[in-house]
C-alpha cells in the first residue's frame, strides 16, 4: 500500500525542476505511543524509539507509565505522515498539550495506519530524496565558490562573525557526522572545507546571535529539517550577496 509520502515523492523524484520539493523532505519514523492515563503521543524522528524513551522518562513526572507503542518503517516524508496521524486525533486543535499529544483518540485505528500506510518506502524514493538534498547542496556550493565581481569588501564587523560562523558551522558539522550523516555535502574539497561547511556558514553568518543555541538544538532532535533550513538560508544570503554586487557593478 502507498503511504502519502510515497504518492507525493512518486510525482514529483523523477522531475529535476522539482528536486527542492523532494529535498525538502524529511525521512524518517512516526509512532503512537499510549499512556497509563489515555494521553497518546504523536510524534517522528530518526530514531522513534529513542524519542519514546524520552516520552516515558517526562510521563514518569506526571504519574504515568508507557503502556504500548507502535513505531512506523523507515518513510521518505515523515512530515507529511506525523500530520496525518494528528489529523486522524482531531488535529492540533484538539491536542492536550502541544500540538502531538491527545487524550483518549482511537488508538487502534492510528496502529492501523502505522502499519498499514507507513510500513516503509521504497529504497529508490530515499535515493531520489538523498540525490535531490545533494543537488540542491550542489548549487548552493557553486554559487559560493563562482567569483563576484566586483570583489567584495567586508567590514571588521562582517569578518569578526563571518569567523564566528565558521566556528559554529564546524561544530554543527561534527553533531552531523557523529550522527553518521555523509555523502557529498560532507566531502572535504582541496581547502579542507565541506559544502556543509560554507552552507552552515553562511546561513549563520547572517543569523542573529540568539538563534545559535535554537540551531544547536535542532542539529540534535531535527537534524533533517536543519539542514533544509540551513539550506535555503544559505540560498537566500547568497542571492541576496549577488544582488547587492550586481547592483554595484551596473552603478559602477
């Protein structure tokens, strides 16, 4: 049986021109896990069962214990799949708390879905998923590495947290691969740097300071929606970098 992050990657992996959409998607597991007072947790990570030990350990604080679990096969958008799973418990509105956890929802019908549309996906749909955040990565890197004309000038201001950046890219870089992150995102070109690296950088570059530890915090528990993150914010210095210098060079 199709899950729906499988019909929604099955229309769009095989077009290049539409390759941001699919490595916008986060792969992952979804899970249902029931507590002694009927609060039922909805949730997605890379690792469920590490995200449910945390559950029971916080439950523990309200008196209640973890009576079942159901945890999904691997899936190419666990986004999409976790928001089914919410919308079948009412949907955020309906929550206790948060926007994951309901009180008393049909938990047989939710195993049902676990494991019945989210049984796993193809391994083709995480390869188009992998080749699709590497293309996109790809681009970025270029863009970084393409000369400018006319050649920038930086502020004392600028390089004290462009260092800065570079600093903080290197340990994000490290949290990724501790987590056995790889591939051509991570490679190390002739400098010594990675495309991750120049990526995180830049995104950081421009960040405001008190959006570093929130940064950090999502390198640990949402490591794939950072890295959509970091992206498209590397994306969005990077064009706006050109325009400036584009500017510059036709008022020149």
């Amino acid at each position: 049986m199709q899950t729906i992050s499988v019909q929604a990657l099955s229309s769009v992996a095989p077009q290049s021109d539409k390759r941001d959409s699919v490595a916008r998607m986060q792969p992952g597991q979804v899970y249902a896990a029931r507590f002694s007072d009927g609060w039922v947790k909805i949730g997605r990570g890379r690792d469920a069962q590490l995200r449910i030990t945390c559950h029971i350990a916080a439950s523990a604080m309200r008196g209640a214990k973890l009576v079942e679990s159901c945890v999904s096969g691997q899936v190419v958008d666990s986004v999409a799949a976790e928001s089914a799973l919410i919308d079948m418990c009412g949907g955020a509105q309906a929550a206790v708390h948060g926007r994951e956890w309901f009180l008393s929802p049909d938990y047989p019908a939710l195993v049902a879905m676990i494991e019945g549309q989210y049984a796993g996906d193809p391994a083709e749909w995480f390869a188009a998923h992998s080749e699709a955040v590497e293309a996109q990565a790809q681009k970025v890197f270029n863009f970084i590495r393409s000369p400018v004309t006319p050649a920038p000038v930086f502020s004392d201001q600028d390089m004290a947290a462009w260092t800065s950046a570079l600093e903080h890219a290197a340990v994000l870089e490290q949290i990724f691969l501790d987590d056995c992150y790889g591939g051509q995102l991570f490679s190390k070109e002739s400098k010594g740097h990675s495309a991750f690296l120049l990526m995180a950088a830049l995104a950081l570059w421009k960040s405001p300071a008190h959006s570093v530890a929130v940064i950090y915090w999502k390198a640990f528990n949402e490591p794939d929606q950072l890295l959509s993150e970091l992206s498209e914010a590397a994306t969005q210095v990077c064009m706006n970098f050109a325009h400036t210098h584009d500017k510059a060079a036709r008022v020149a």
